[in-house]
C-alpha cells in the first residue's frame, strides 16, 4: 500500500480545504500558518513505524486524518439517531479535534518523530520501515499535539482539548481516570471524545485491511472535501420526532432504572 505523488498531493489540497472551509477568523488563520509550516514535513509523514500498524507509507499521516475526520462525522450522525446528546458539543468542535489529534506524530518543532529505518534487517523481518527520531524528546503523540497547537497560538475548546488528549482511549493508561469513574460528577460530560476515538480506531482498521487485503476503493469516498462548515451541517442527520405517548405509570420495578428515588424504593420494597 502506498500513495503516488499526485494522491499525496490531493490529499495535502483536501487537508487545506477542510481548514479553509471548516473553520473561521484568526483560528482558522492560524491553523493555516502551522499547518503551511509543516507543509513539507506532514504532507510525506507516515501515520506509524511499522507496516502492519497503519498507513505505514509516505503520505500516510494525511491520508489517516482525512479518514478519521469523515469517520467522525459519520459516527456523530449515528449518535445522533441513536438518540445521543449533541447539544453540548458541535460539530466544528469535533472536526477540529479530529483535524489535531495525531499532530504530534509529524514531530516536534525542529524534527521528524519518524525516520526511514536504514536497518534492511528490521524492514525486511520487523516491517519496521520507520523508526523513532532519536532526535525529538519522547512525549506522549496527544501532548505534543496540544503543545504544538499551543506552541502556534492556536485557542481550543476543553472539548476539543479533552477529545485529542484521549483519543486513544483505554489503549492508553494515562486515559483511565477520565474513562472509568465510580463518580457521577466525574463522567465524561460530552461523547466528543468517545466518538473521536472510535473514528480513530475504525480509520487505523479500514487502513490495516487496506495494507493485508489490498485496495478496497475507500480511497475515492471522501464525503468532506472541501466542504463548507454550513454544507456539512445539511448533511448531519435529524432525528424525526416521535409522537408523545400516553403517560404511563411506571411499575415500581421500572423505576429501579429510571434513575427515580431509589432509596425510597429500596426502601419501600425490603424493608
Ligand atoms: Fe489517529
């Protein structure tokens, strides 16, 4: 699996439209100075180190950004019609985390995270076609994402903060206080980062079948390619209403899940 020059270079085209188009004012300015920075580093930077990770290939960064940003705004539509709240996050907001949320794979400011491996032997039996810069500082790829957006003047969101920093979910040690909570008050309060992490791991899939089966045209199917913020809205699902049902009244072993008095009910039930 690989891109030849001129997919590399839609892809690169594609990335800059949806900044250009998705987002407004000194943001979106923004974005496009880091993202003009980095031009010549991200447009050939592969997505992993080795090729059976995912998009293990030159170009393969983009390629996977792109995908996951229209895994995510297929998946906020499923959400939705499966009756998930929205209303408190939206959807630029969700674009923008998907947009950042491997930046730091590309590196830090100065370098490359991933080098072509010059060891023939780890190619050939690892498939470790990149190594890791020994050059750029270890740091978790969502913190060096977030330090960079930073780095560049670049405001976000806590949705958007929160969605990149634990986009990889409970692969990722660090993410455990924010996923497993035993305290109502402490559950996540928005499902952006729980969607940004299944566009995450749906896009790595797709792109690993990709690499063991071939191509499967998913190449040619993006939906967001250049499109503007007010397009995309047209195409994000809404649920039709149903009509309002007869009050019933609640048996008092229903209203052990609906979140009713259910110490009055314990209560009233064994003691
Ligand atoms: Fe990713």
């Amino acid at each position: 699996m690989k891109l030849n020059e001129a997919q590399i270079i839609d892809n690169w085209n594609d990335l800059l439209g949806r900044i250009e188009h998705q987002f407004s004012g000194e943001r979106k300015d923004k974005l496009l100075e880091m993202y003009k920075h980095f031009e010549d580093r991200m447009m050939f930077a592969p997505a992993s180190s080795r090729e059976h990770y995912h998009n293990c290939f030159p170009g393969g960064y983009v390629d996977h950004v792109l995908r996951v940003m229209d895994c995510a705004f297929d998946l906020y539509n499923s959400w939705m019609m499966q009756g998930a709240h929205t209303d408190n996050y939206s959807v630029e907001e969700l674009m923008f985390a998907a947009l950042n949320h491997d930046l730091g794979k590309v590196g830090d400011l100065d370098n490359d995270t991933y080098v072509p491996n010059e060891s023939e032997w780890h190619r050939k039996n690892q498939g470790a076609l990149y190594t890791v810069n020994p050059k750029t500082e270890f740091g978790l790829v969502p913190d060096r994402s977030l330090f960079l957006l930073q780095h560049f003047g670049i405001k976000y969101s806590w949705n958007e903060f929160l969605g990149i920093r634990i986009h990889d979910g409970m692969y990722e040690e660090a993410n455990k206080p924010y996923l497993v909570s035993f305290n109502p008050d402490s559950r996540l309060r928005s499902n952006l980062p729980l969607i940004l992490h299944q566009a995450d791991m749906m896009a790595s899939r797709v792109e690993w079948e990709r690499w063991k089966y071939g191509e499967n045209g998913l190449q040619n199917v993006r939906t967001l390619t250049n499109t503007p913020k007010a397009k995309m809205m047209e195409h994000v699902a809404t649920k039709p209403k149903a009509s309002p049902k007869p009050e019933k009244t609640p048996s008092p072993a229903s209203q052990l899940n609906t979140g009713a008095d259910t110490s009055k009910l314990f209560d009233e039930l064994f003691k």
